[in-house]
C-alpha cells in the first residue's frame, strides 16, 4: 500500500492518521503541492482531480479522502475507524463531514493562491477569510460535542470524527484561530496527540516537512 500526499495537507494528514489507526502498514509518497507536482501528468494520468491524498492500494489508485476512509473500514473491517451502532455511525459521520464538507473546500491550497494571486489579496487578508469560515463551522461544531457530552474522545476510543478533526485543528492553528472557547475541541486534540499513532501520523514527523527535527 502506498500513499501519496503532501506533509502539510489536511486530506494527507487524516489518511496518515487512519492508516496509523488500523495498524495498517503504507509507503509514504511525497507530492510537493508549493511545487504542482500534483497537477503533472504522471500524475494526473492516475488521478485526474489532481490532488492528494493518492491511495494505491489492492491494485488500484483510490482517491478523496471521504471516500478512501470509509473504504479502508469495509475493506480492512479491523480497528474499525466507525462504531458498530447506527446512530454512533451517524453522529461520527455528522461531525467529521461537516469538516470535510463545509471547511475542506473554500480553505485549501488552490483557493488561498487564487485569492492571492487573482485579487491581491495581503497575507493578513487571507488569515481573515480563513478564520471566517473556521469559525462558522468549528462554532457549531464545538456546541454539538457540547450537547452530546463528548469525554476524551467522541466515543471511547479515537476513529473516523477524529481523523477529520485533527488535521482541520492543525491547519486552524496555523492561521491564529482562537480555541479559547472550544474546551471540548482542545480536549480532543490533546487526547488524541498523546497517542504515539497521533504523532507518527502528524505534519512535524514527515519525511517531507523541510523543518522536520532530525
């Protein structure tokens, strides 16, 4: 199994995470997106949305995050990333698609250059645009973890929500976002980066971050 992707992309990020989560052994690809490496044709020839992350797996390149998680469950049924009960099924599904759904597309990569290099937007501009969205959907985010009285994790252990969470957060971080007031959020991402699978999975520790500690 390999996989594709870019230390710093959310989509990269939670498939690593996943993968760590269901002890499920991959090589690490690196796709340089500050390059365009993505958009080459050796690469668009096996994945035509020209992004990452890129899963080649059991004879065939799988791609979008969404997708390739829920298959890696029905494919690989151990250390199941969902709940066996179908309303738990649901609430992880509720919580991690209103990440990938509503932030993942008006906050990556190809949007920020085009806001700053179609409309000259200033960095500081763009740290605006950024914070806006987070907040329309971490807010409610937060008051639903609230409601169903979230501990450590969603459930009782850390699967298909989390890796959804974490890179979002990470990437929240990186813009100033303020989580004073999302106590629920910081005590999941604090839950989850004790874990050794959390931390082999995370940015920092890629062979591809050029800051990486050695």
């Amino acid at each position: 199994m390999k996989l594709y992707g870019y230390y710093r992309s959310s989509t990269s990020y939670r498939l690593r995470i996943a993968l760590e989560l269901k002890g499920l052994a991959y090589e690490y690809v690196p796709v340089n997106l500050l390059e365009s490496e993505q958009k080459l044709e050796a690469f668009t020839s096996r994945n035509p949305f020209g992004s990452v992350p890129l899963l080649e797996a059991d004879g065939r390149d799988r791609v979008q995050s969404m997708a390739q998680l829920e298959w890696l469950d029905e494919a690989y049924p151990d250390n199941p990333l969902l709940p066996a009960g179908v309303e738990d099924r649901y609430t992880a599904r509720e919580l991690a698609y209103a990440i990938a759904t509503e932030l993942h597309a008006p906050l990556n990569l190809p949007v920020l250059k085009y806001l700053s290099n179609e409309y000259g937007k200033s960095e500081d501009e763009i740290g605006t645009w950024y914070r806006h969205w987070l907040a329309r959907t971490l807010e409610p985010l937060e008051a639903r973890l609230a409601q169903l009285g979230t501990g450590d994790f969603l459930f009782d252990a850390p699967g298909f929500f989390e890796v959804c969470l974490l890179p979002q957060v990470y990437n929240a971080r990186r813009f100033a976002f303020d989580f004073s007031d999302k106590p629920h959020i910081e005590r999941i991402e604090a839950a989850c980066l004790a874990l050794d699978r959390f931390q082999r999975a995370h940015p920092d520790n890629q062979p591809d971050n050029p800051e990486r500690s050695t």
